[in-house]
C-alpha cells in the first residue's frame, strides 16, 4: 500500500510577512553594528553658512583662487572635520560682523582679537599672523622711525578695521587721532593728500589699494618697524546653537592641515610669507 506524502503550499502574503517579522528582528541588531563604524563626529555635523569681507589679500578676495587664503583655509579645515561649508557669502565688513553677530550666519572671518569682541564671539585657535607697518609719505621729515614718533599724529584706519597694539594703546592715552574711510585704497589717497601722517596696513594689503588707488609705490615709504602683528581667527556668535562645536570643529581641521603640510603649502601658494 502506497504512502502520498501531503504537499503544503504557504500562501504568497504568509511568506513575506515571515520575511518581514525576520527583517524587524535585525534591523536593530544592524544598526548597533553599523553605528561602530561610524565616526561620531561626523554622524552628528552641521552644514555651515559663512559669511566674509572682500578687499583683504591674500586673506580674502573675489578676485584670488578660491577667495584667498583664509577662505580656502576655513574651507578645508571644516572639512577635515566633517562640517560642509554650504555657503560663503561676501558681504561688506561691517554689515557682515553685525548680521553674523545677530546669528544669520554661523560664523565669519578673518578677525583679530579684541576685548569687545570677546564679549560676542567666540574665538577660535589663531591662523596665519599679520604684520601690520605705517606707511607715510615719501621724504625724510615724514620718516617713521619708531613708536614714539607715531605720538601726535593722524592714521588711517579703514571702517570694519580693529586697533591694537601700541596704536589702540595711544588711542585710549589719546595720543594719537584716527580717520575711518570706507576702504584702504581710500585711506592711501588720504595719506597723498596730507589728511592723515600715516596708513597701518599688511604689505600686501597696502600694495593692492596703491594700485586701485593709481598710486605709485615711490611715493609711500614703509616703517622698518612692525606697529602691530595680529593673529587671525574665525569667530562664532555666542548666541547661536553649537557654536563650541563649531569652534572645536575648525580647531580640529586645522591642526589636520598643520599636521599634514597643507597649512604650509597654502602660504606658498598664495606666497605669503609670515
């Protein structure tokens, strides 16, 4: 006598759910593993919106690869981090600190360090260090051949520039007056003009504003003595949600670009020189 054996066939809809009720099961178990792979750093980053000034070479120009300097810097350390820089957007000097101040961008740049500043911003580890001269007109009675002889006269100083330094100094002592045009190349023509004794300026700053200014480098002369060296620093609103993050997450990018060489390759690239 012979034995069939009975065969059974699951419905379609039972299958999938058996596939699905297996699916639920480890997909927990999936992402704990995948989460150990993951840097936490960057499973936790924001996209950036940035804001900076135009005019301010090498640091920061429409005109140079990559908007300068500083620009491509900032660019690469967030990177180095995990942070995408969405947006840079050029604004003028001042309209750009306020508005970042009040939070509609998480962050700008380049900056000195100020007192004032501090009380808004946080600040982060300084980044390529500004040699700041007095530049006066040419002739032996306007030679600047030290800090006093910067006491009792008239500099220019453009809006959206800081004092610091021994020129804040003599500022606050008032031993020294300051005229605020709106640009440097500004500031240069004054100069020309005998409005003002001298312009504090970086070298390449100056020589970019002499040249708008259709001003020939003969008719300045340079102090051999440095008025101020700034640090720069990109600064992040206090207010805003993060902002220590931001500022941890720069600092990190650029002991990265330090470390590996890229920090020096950029000053060659934009030959600069500290």
């Amino acid at each position: 006598m012979g034995f069939e054996r009975e065969t059974r066939v699951e419905p379609l809809h039972s299958y999938f759910s058996h596939i699905l009720a297996r699916i639920r099961y480890l997909l927990p178990l999936m992402v704990m593993i995948l989460s150990l792979f993951i840097d936490p750093v960057k499973a936790d980053t924001l996209t950036l919106s940035l804001t900076t000034g135009d005019n301010y070479p090498p640091f920061t120009s429409r005109e140079l690869p990559q908007g300068g300097m500083a620009t491509t810097l900032v660019i690469n350390a967030f990177e180095k981090s995990g942070y995408l820089v969405e947006e840079i957007e050029w604004l003028p000097w001042k309209r750009g600190f306020t508005l970042t101040q009040r939070g509609q961008y998480h962050a700008t740049f380049p900056y000195g360090w100020t007192p004032e500043r501090a009380e808004y911003f946080y600040f982060s580890a300084p980044f390529f260090p500004t040699k700041k001269y007095a530049w006066s007109r040419l002739g032996q009675a306007n030679t600047l051949t030290n800090e006093e002889d910067l006491q009792g006269t008239v500099y220019c100083n453009p809006r959206g520039y800081a004092d610091f330094g021994k020129i804040k100094e003599l500022i606050d002592r008032n031993l020294l007056r300051r005229e605020t045009p709106n640009s440097m190349l500004h500031c240069f023509k004054m100069l020309l003009q005998k409005r003002v004794d001298f312009v504090s300026a970086a070298p390449n700053d100056a020589m970019k504003a002499l040249l708008e200014a259709e001003i020939s480098p003969q008719e300045v002369q340079r102090s051999e003595f440095v008025v101020t060296e700034i640090p720069l620093h990109v600064i992040v609103p206090k207010q805003i949600p993060r902002a220590q993050d931001i500022i941890d997450a720069f600092n990190k990018g650029l002991i990265i670009l330090r470390e590996n060489g890229r920090y020096e390759v950029l000053k060659e690239e934009f030959n600069w020189v500290e």
